[in-house]
C-alpha cells in the first residue's frame, strides 16, 4: 500500500470562549499521496479550515496526528507551504520582494532570493509586476503573487484555503487553468480547501465532503476524468454525474452527525 505523503489521522479540535464552546471538528482524517490533488468541500463553518490549520501546524488539535512521509510533525510549523484565504501581501514591498519572503526566511541573501524568483516571474504570469506594489494590481494577479511565494516555500505538499473565493467567475475559471498547468509541472501534493463543486471536481484527483460542525469526513469520491484537463471536461455526463453526487452528500452534510 502507498505511504501517504501527508496523513491528517483522526484529528478532533474543539474552540473554547468566555461565552462558547465550538466542537469544529471530530475524528477527521484525510491522506494526500505524492504528486495528488485533493480538495476539502462542506458548509461553511464545518471545520474546513481547521484542518489545514492543524496540518501546518498552526493549530494543536485535541486528539490525532499529522505525519509527513510516515514521520510525526504534530504542532511542527514549516513543514508544508500554506496559502490563506487572503493574499496577505505586504503593502510597502514590492511583488518580487513580497515573493521572496519565504527564501528570506529561509536564510538565501536578498540577492540570490530576487534572482530565484525572477527565473519564475514569467512562469506565474507577473514578469511585467515585478516592481509593481500590490495597491496597483488585480485580484487575479495579486493571487498569483501569492502562489508564487507559496511555491517558493519549497515546500513537497501545497495547503490551499478558497485561494479563488474572492475573484469573479471570469477571473476564477482562467486561474483554475493556470493552476492546473503550475500543478502538473511541479506535480507537489495539494489540499484546497472550497466551496465550489465544479472547481472541486476540475482540480482533483479526490474529494472530501465534511458534514456540518462539527466537521467529519462523510464521503470520498475518486475523480475519474483524464488529465490533463480543460473547462470542456465540464460539459461531460461523467462531470455532471459526479457534480449530482456530491451535491447529494452536501445536502446530507447539512444534517450534523450524531
């Protein structure tokens, strides 16, 4: 049996307030093999994002593990690359400087950094932005900043949470693509967490539906279409049978689980 690239096993968290306890999410697992898309779906507020919190290490669950090539890396920060749902570009660097944070990071002298970065400006579509600060660019170009900086974390497995949720439809659709053709040449693990089916379904190898808070996995489908892919696989009867399923689970998703 392959060993999964990243394991996420039986993980609990529950949030604690003055006023509230949250139960967001119980005995979730997710596995990632090496070079797989998958991608997390379920309500809002279903413990999503949770989980990639508690991959990166920047949430401690209540129960479970997180293992990285069979080695624990529970509560370890810096072991896989995490895009958040907000681009979180600094407003007085420029793109290249905002880009090269991770290998600053890292220790790489600003230099060797910008050089390394300028060798994918291209690649990523902002070889004309390099100098630009973000104020000045769209939506879509400022998320392909941040991919950029994501890639550069260097990083075998991508967490990647809504990265298209704030963009209009047009945008969205052209990004999906030139995610898919970034994927297939870096072939990296990814987790995307989204709301959206047909991105769900575009993108991945498989597809985790979480149910309602607190979020356990409840279904787990196999994409079967070929790759590589473009919109037309949209317009498929296998497309729109697995589009039919998965909103089924969905529908039962809004039930919590017992």
């Amino acid at each position: 049996m392959e060993t999964a690239k990243l394991l996420v096993n039986n993980v609990s968290k529950t949030f604690y307030t003055t006023k509230n306890t949250i139960a967001a999410v119980r005995t979730a697992s997710i596995a990632v093999k090496d070079g797989e898309f998958i991608s997390l779906i379920g309500p809002s507020g279903c413990g999503k994002s949770t989980i990639l919190d508690i991959a990166a290490g920047l949430t401690s669950p209540d129960e479970g593990t997180v293992s990285l090539n069979g080695t624990d890396i529970t509560n370890q920060k810096g072991h896989v690359s995490y895009m958040p749902q907000s681009d979180v570009l600094f407003p007085w660097r420029t793109i290249l400087d905002n880009v090269i944070i991770p290998l600053e990071v890292a220790g790489v002298n600003k230099k060797e950094a910008r050089e390394q970065a300028q060798s994918l400006l291209t690649l990523f579509g902002l070889e004309s932005f390099a100098d630009s600060y973000p104020h000045t660019l769209s939506g879509g170009m400022r998320q392909r900043a941040a991919f950029l900086r994501t890639h550069l974390c260097q990083k075998e497995v991508m967490l990647l949470d809504e990265p298209f949720g704030k963009l209009d439809a047009l945008t969205r659709r052209q990004l999906q693509q030139w995610l898919l053709s970034i994927w297939q040449q870096f072939q990296r693990s990814v987790v995307l967490v989204t709301h959206d089916v047909d991105e769900a379904l575009l993108l991945s190898d498989r597809i985790y539906v979480m149910s309602s808070r607190p979020g356990q996995i409840i279904y787990e489908l196999t994409v079967d279409l070929p790759r590589p892919r473009d919109p037309e696989v949209m317009t498929t009867q296998t497309f729109n049978e697995m589009k039919r399923t998965l909103f089924q689970h969905l529908q039962e998703a809004n039930s919590p689980v017992s």
